[in-house]
C-alpha cells in the first residue's frame, strides 16, 4: 500500500513501505529542460551537475562523504521535465538520506570556481554524446518532431549556450523552480508510514519558512480529441560510420491521454524488452539484419513521441525499413486476436511487476507520478486499466498514432 500526502508548503509525500534493510528516497523537482531560459540551454542539466559542489554548510568532499562513509550511495538526473536527486541507504539512516536531499535543493551556493571546472566536463559530456551516434540519434530526432517547443532542447545544452551560465544565473534558476508545490519526496523503507512522515517533515521544515505560501498548481493542459498533425521529414545525416542507425516515429499521447495506455502496450508489443518482441523476431531472429531493434513510448505533460530505432549494415537499411512499416501496418489494419492480446497483456504486467520490485524504482516512479497525476495507481487499478484494453481498442490506437502519413524517419548512415 502507498502512503501520500500533501504538506502545507504544498510538498508532496509519497511512502511505500518494504521489507529491506535498504532504504530508497528521491527527491523530484518539477523542473527540467523545458523550463530553462532560452539563453541557457543545458542549466537545468548544469545545476544537476552543481547541486553536489558544495553548499551552506559542506564541500563538496563533505557531500559525498555523508552518505558513502555510511554505505550509501546518493546520485541525480535531470530530464525534460523534472529534476531528481535520489540515495540508498540502510534504513536506519534514511532521516540522514532524506536531509541530505533537501540540503541541497535548498543551500547549494554554485561557487563560480566549481563552475567553470564542471562546464569542462559537461562540455565534454557533450562531445562523448556526439561521438554516439546510438544515443545523439535521438536528440537529434526529438529536436526535429517538436521545434519549436522547449522539449527540442537538448539536455545537455550546447557549448556556446553552457559558457553563458554563471554562478548568479543557477542561483536564479533554482529560485524560480525549486519550490515546495514543484516537489515531492518519495521514501521507500522497512519503516512505519507515520516515522517516514515524520522524517520527511523534520526535514523539509530545516529548509522550508513555516509561512510559506505554495503557488496554485497549474491547470493540466487540455486532450485534444484527435492528436495534431507531427512535422514531417526524411532525413539522412552523413555520420562516416560502420553501422547505420535509423529512428522511425512521430508524435503521441501525453501523461493525461486515457489513450496513453494502449500505447505502452502497443509499444511494448512491437519492441519492448523481450526478445519475443514483434520487431526484433522479425529482423534479428528471422532476417537477421540487426543486433537489437526497439521502440519507446515517452510521455510529457502536453505532448509525446512513439520512436522505433535500430542499427544496421548499410545495405540493409532499406530492407529494414521496408520490415519496420510492414509491422506497424499490420497492426493498423488488422485488430489482434483476443488470444495474442491476452498475451501480450500478461507480459506488460509480468515486466512491470519485475520492476516494481525494485526499490529505488519504485521511489523514482512514485515521486514521478506524484509530480505528474497527484496520485499514484495501486498495482490492481494498473492491471484494471490494462485488462481493460481491447483488440479494438488497441487497433484504434494504431492506426491513429501510426498512421503513415504521420511517421518520419532519420538516418545517420
């Protein structure tokens, strides 16, 4: 059972109790790449990076040390839409864990010298990633299906835009986004609900003025009945390696799309995890054309994209393709019989209860839907909504999600 609340800061509290010495706590800002001034792409990146460097109280040595000199381990990402620093630690330290997060969402001081170290190793974070083209393929893919839209930005930033980035302009990031009613921590533990409440509570009024008045949530944006028409392109970018690597996608549902679970399912289908996926029994076990073949499903709070990528020999690459649509039009124009879907709803929620039986999954997710919905689904009310799909359903979503005037493709060949 999941134990939530909603402070008077407008904090929010998510605990889930386990049976481990272990304990998981994440810490989730809702603030990403999608807030940052257009000036400075790559700071919400940067104050990732930062947040460790020291604050009111510790160096950057002293940071690390809280937690490791106990076995723990403490850690952070930054993504389109959120913020997340996160710890594992024995349950018997998680008040220290819980504190240490706060500590430095709220104290960190961004000394300039630590600055201008780390933006050489962001910047060379940077060119490691162009050096992939694996992993740059699907910036480069994201920047094209939704320009103009801050979710174009890449993570990273640039380097011309990370050496626009002072220590003041963190400074004024962070007041701006790192607000209660922008946050929720999430503890997983051997603890009782009421002692995880009040850890977090001791902690969150350290850093927190009892008089703090939370900002109104914003309203979550409107679900058009018919998804709008993607940007359309057919790309080849000349990269001069071995392999080829290919996405095909387009745009899709968001967090508050009903539809949306239809989808992970629809998804999962065709290049999930497993190798019985559709895609990858059918150009890697039957043609043998690629080493690995998947398709994801991400979610935003007004948008989406369903992407399919695979990596190929260059001689290969139009036969691939030419597989790829063969898959995604079978699944428009013919429903699923109801045995194969009963299959393929037994493997969704196989996958999902393997994940969520691991515990810094299970905070990093449950802080997530916090942020996201205010609430997190029980496990039953999951499986409800996943044995609730249809052959019709799914079909439905097919066709309108990939259909074939809306799927663009790039290559890096």
């Amino acid at each position: 059972m999941i134990y939530t609340r909603t402070f008077e800061s407008g904090l929010q509290f998510a605990f889930r109790r386990s049976r481990s010495q272990v304990a998981y706590a994440a810490l989730a800002i809702k603030s990403g790449t999608r807030n940052e001034p257009e000036a400075f792409s790559g700071i919400a990146h940067m104050t990732e990076h930062m947040l460790f460097k020291g604050t009111e109280k510790r160096t950057p040595q002293q940071i690390s040390n809280r937690l490791e000199m106990l076995g723990g381990e403490l850690n952070a990402y930054t993504a389109k839409e959120e913020t997340v620093i996160y710890s594992t630690v024995l349950k018997e330290d998680t008040a220290k864990a819980v504190d240490l997060l706060f500590e430095l969402a709220y104290t960190s001081t961004f000394p300039q010298k630590e600055l201008d170290k780390e933006r050489c190793v962001v910047i060379d974070e940077i060119n490691m990633y162009k050096d992939s083209p694996s992993e740059c393929i699907f910036e480069e893919f994201e920047s094209m299906l939704f320009s103009p839209s801050p979710l174009a930005r890449p993570i990273l930033g640039t380097t011309r835009s990370l050496k626009k980035i002072d220590s003041q302009a963190l400074l004024d990031y962070v007041l701006e986004n790192f607000r209660p009613e922008n946050m929720c921590i999430a503890i997983v533990g051997n603890l009782t609900p009421q002692r995880a409440e009040r850890i977090a509570r001791a902690a969150a009024a350290k850093y927190i003025p009892a008089d703090y008045v939370p900002a109104s949530r914003p309203v979550r944006p409107t679900v058009p009945a018919e998804l709008p028409a993607p940007p359309r392109f057919e790309k080849e970018v000349a990269k001069k390696n071995h392999q080829v690597n290919c996405i095909i996608g387009t745009t899709a549902y968001s967090f508050y799309d009903e539809r949306r679970m239809e989808l992970i399912l629809l998804a999962n289908l065709l290049g999930g995890p497993s190798a019985n996926s559709r895609l990858n029994q059918q150009l890697r076990e039957k043609n043998a054309l690629v080493y690995a073949i998947d398709a994801s499903f991400t979610q935003f709070a007004d948008a989406g994209s369903l992407m399919i990528y695979f990596g190929c020999e260059k001689e290969n690459v139009s036969r691939c393709i030419q597989l790829v649509h063969q898959e995604l039009a079978s699944l428009r124009d013919k429903p699923l019989s109801e045995k194969a879907l009963r299959t393929a709803r037994k493997q969704l929620l196989g996958q999902l209860a393997v994940a969520s039986d691991n515990g810094e999954s299970q905070a990093l997710s449950m802080a997530k839907s916090m942020l996201v919905f205010g609430e997190i689904l029980s496990d039953e009310e999951v499986r409800r909504r996943i044995e609730a799909i249809t052959p019709q359903s799914l079909q439905q979503v097919a066709a309108a999600v990939l259909a074939e005037d809306r799927l663009s493709t790039l290559i890096f060949k």
